[in-house]
C-alpha cells in the first residue's frame, strides 16, 4: 500500500514523504501491543492505512506533530479538515468502528455489553503490569510470574463463563484483539526464561483454547510476529539497547 | 429519594437494606472525584438512583461483590437481569449516557468528536497525577506545583482554542462534567497551602472563566462541596486519619 521505507523513523531523519491521497496514516512501532490493537482494528475493517513506525527511544522531532505527549499509536486522517491526528488505542479503536462499516461493527451495540466488554478490557490492565516485570526483566523473580498468573485469571474465569469460543460471542470481536497482542507475546517466555516458561494448560485450559482459535484469525495472521522474533526484541531490551528494526529481519 | 443513612460504610458493617424498587445503586465516596463524575450524570441526566457511600479505607466485606477491586465509583442495575454493576468512572458516564435520553446526549454524537473529547479526558491524568502530592501532602515542594500548573495548562489552551465557554460548546457537556470534580477541589489549597494559593488569573484566565461559569450548572451545585469542607477533609488525610464523613458535618 505505500513505498515508505520499513524501519523505525528516528531523531534527526526527515519527515516520510506521503502521497496526498487522503489515505489514514498510522503512527506505530512494530512491537507495541497497543499500536497492534489499533492494526487489528485496520486489518479486520480492511481500512487502507500508510504505516509510519517511530522509534520510541530516539523519537523524530516532528512526531509531537500527531502525538502531542510522544506516544505510539496515533492516527491521522488527512482526509478530513484540519488533518486531525487521534491518539489512544481504544479511543481509536472505537473510532475506526464507528467510522467504518466493514464487515459489521466489533464493539457490541447494547450499551450494557459495550460497557461489560470496556470493563474486561480495562481489567488487562493489572495483568499487563505484572507482565512486564517478566518479559524485560533477564532474571524475573517467582513473585513476578505469580502476579501475572494471577492477574490473568481473571480472563480464564471470564472465558469459561460466557461459555463462547471468543470472548465476543460465536465471531471474533473487540475483546478479542484488544487483548491479543498480549497474548502473542507471552509464549516468547519460553525463549527468554531459563525453563521454557509455558502458561499451565489445566489452569488456563479455556483461556488456551482462546489462544490457539485466534491466532488462526486472518487479521491476526497479517499482525503477528513470530515468538522468536518477539524474544529477539526483549533481549535487546534486556541490554538497554532496544532495536525496533529487528522486526524486519529474517528470523 | 432514599432512607439510606448519610455515613460511609465501614468494614463489619452489614449490607444496607435497600428497597427492592429495581432503581439504580450508586456506590461511590462523598470525597471522590471519579464518584462526582458519575453523580453529575446521574443529576444532569436526573436519573433516579441510592446513594451508598464506602469508606476507602476500611471498605465493607461486602463491597466486592459489585466491585471485583474494590473501586469506587460503581453502579448496580437491579431492574436488570443478573442485577448488573458496572465500574470505571467513564465506561458508567457513557453507559448512562446512551441509556438514559434525559434533556439530550451528554457525549458528542460525531465520531471525531466524541474521539477528541475521550482524549481531552485521558489527557487530564497528568494534571491529575501531578496534583495529588500538592493536595495531599502537608508541604508540597515547588516542584511539584510547578508540575500541576503545566499540566494544566494543555486546558487553559484547548478552551481557547476552542473559542466557547464549555468545552463542549454553547452548552455543559461531557468534557466539562468529567473534569469539573477537580476544579472544585483546586480552591481548598488557598486553604492547605501557606501561601493562600490561588491558580494565575492572568496565565488561566480563560480556564478560570470556564470555572466561574460551571460553578452555577445546576447539577453541579447539586454536587459540590465547599472548599473549606474538602481542605478540612485533606486535612484528615495529611494526618493519614481520612474521616470520609467530614462530608456530612456542618462547616
């Protein structure tokens, strides 16, 4: 869809020349779980988008332009008057679903399963936190992989109650890719913790399931990045040295 | 509209006895500013509701049962099946929003817009996070006053650019309710604080005429605490006593 060069835009390089075609602009780096959020959202509407990737540690100056405080995802919408840009990975999300018909809408449209579902998704949020003490940390402690287990319990229960394959129903829908990119990440544990880390498989047995249904998505497929790759990226992390453009190197 | 004792409920005391009448249940605390935003969507939308207040600090065993975490605010839906509680101050504000008609929508009805608005929210965090060590610590330093005034001033900015006297336009609406509740409490510093503080009328001369201006909606008069009664309830906190109940007393 565009000729923009695949890397990380940093300090110092010059704005990406696009085309003046009204297409969606978005602003991401490849190993965000909240940029991917926003991707899923693309890919699943079939929205046509240019990708712009920002390197988080040495930021382009002009980046403040679309995300005043710096931060990844943003979009811009160059079609429309005064170009504005939106930040926010669930206020994009919604936005883009509202805005585009695609193949139906992926938020429910009864206020109270709409309001259910944000409540789930904000309900990430303490499984997140403790996620990230394991996966860019070398050495984790116990207590960090307990925490994370834990906090995402609450997904385990919740899956097993609604009784539904996804978390949205019979279809794949908004819980479900706003959750995912999570979820991609954690089996790059197993590469990266000294056991061969593996979510317990009695424990999570339907959240598992869940796993093994959504990757086969094919928005999913189009987002993915392969575990390894993953854990390629935390090491760089784990030596302070982060590198976004491993992403684009053969495995 | 209930009989409701005006007192915050405290661990080992039992569940109030609400009349099976299928209104809405408030949970919220009288200090709390995430409550206030639920409130005055109740009261702008002049939704019917109990209120029951929590003390944060000793919260009822019960509690968790509409509040997995323990947060406030929350809302309890008895007419409906399962007797629903929803949590998170902003996913209640909308929810109430599309369900309840009232004098009209609260959130704009533009997607951009709403978009925009949702960020404007999220983007009170940092002033709110900042505001904290100065509302609740006995002696902020500078800094940290330095701090708050800079957040800020992203809102003194956004309603000049905005060129109309709520956020929202010619009318109160969803921006100006969900960041009033910390706007009343800006004043009790002149309280707290050695110096008298008061915000720089010449620096948020706008913000301040903004202020004025929400201070007379009827909602939020029905809402708002006295700057004397919030400075002699931070107080309390200063001395790690919270008497949440300094709400009810006379001044």
């Amino acid at each position: 869809m565009s000729s923009i060069p695949l890397k990380h835009f940093k300090k110092g390089t010059p704005k990406p020349e696009l085309p003046e075609d009204g297409i969606l602009r978005f602003y991401s780096m490849r190993f965000c779980p909240y940029s991917q959020r926003v991707r899923l959202v693309l890919e699943a509407k079939k929205i046509p988008h240019h990708k712009i990737y920002i390197d988080l540690s040495e930021k382009p100056e002009w980046y403040t332009d679309f995300s005043p405080l710096g931060k990844v995802p943003a979009i811009q919408l160059p079609g429309l008057k005064g170009q504005p840009a939106l930040v926010e990975s669930l206020v994009i999300a919604e936005y883009l679903d509202d805005q585009y018909p695609g193949e139906g809408p992926l938020f429910p449209k009864d206020p109270l399963q709409k309001a259910q579902d944000r409540i789930l998704i904000e309900r990430l949020a303490p499984a997140v936190s403790a996620v990230y003490p394991v996966l860019f940390t070398k050495n984790p402690s116990p207590d960090a992989l307990t925490n994370f287990e834990n906090a995402l319990e609450v997904f385990e229960v919740e899956i097993t109650k609604r009784g539904t394959p996804y978390f949205a129903g019979q279809k794949i829908g908004i819980v479900d890719y706003m959750i995912w990119p999570w979820f991609e990440r954690f089996p790059a544990l197993k590469y990266t913790l000294p056991e061969k880390y593996e979510l317990d498989s009695k424990r999570f047995k339907n959240l598992l399931k869940w796993r093994d249904l959504v990757a086969q998505d094919e928005s999913v497929k189009k987002t993915e990045l392969d575990a390894q790759i993953h854990a390629k990226f935390m090491r760089t992390r784990h030596a302070n040295e982060p590198n976004y453009d491993v992403a684009f190197e053969p495995l």
